[in-house]
C-alpha cells in the first residue's frame, strides 16, 4: 500500500515536471510574443506621427 502511494506520487512529480515545461515554453511564447506586439505599436505611433505631421 505504501509502494503503491510512492508509485502515484512519483507519477504526479513526473506529470508536474512535464506542465513545468509546458508552462515555461508558454510563457517563453508569450513574451516573444508581447515584444513583437511592442514593436509592431510603437512602429503604427511613428506612422502616425509622419500622417499627422503631413496634414
């Protein structure tokens, strides 16, 4: 019975570790992510800034 508890907890340690890395790549992902978001923004603000500048 206590094997059995040892068993299912390993099996949770191992389960846990692979969300962990889920989690990490998602989280990589995501600030690549907001960084091109960033760029993209600050890129239509200097467009922007150039049309009105125009007129």
């Amino acid at each position: 019975q206590v094997e059995d508890l040892l068993v299912a907890m390993e099996k949770v340690k191992q389960e846990l570790e692979v969300m962990k890395a889920k989690l990490s790549s998602t989280q990589l992902s995501l600030a690549e992510k907001e960084g091109h978001l960033t760029a993209l923004r600050a890129e239509r603000r200097k467009h922007l800034e150039e049309v009105l500048e125009m007129k």
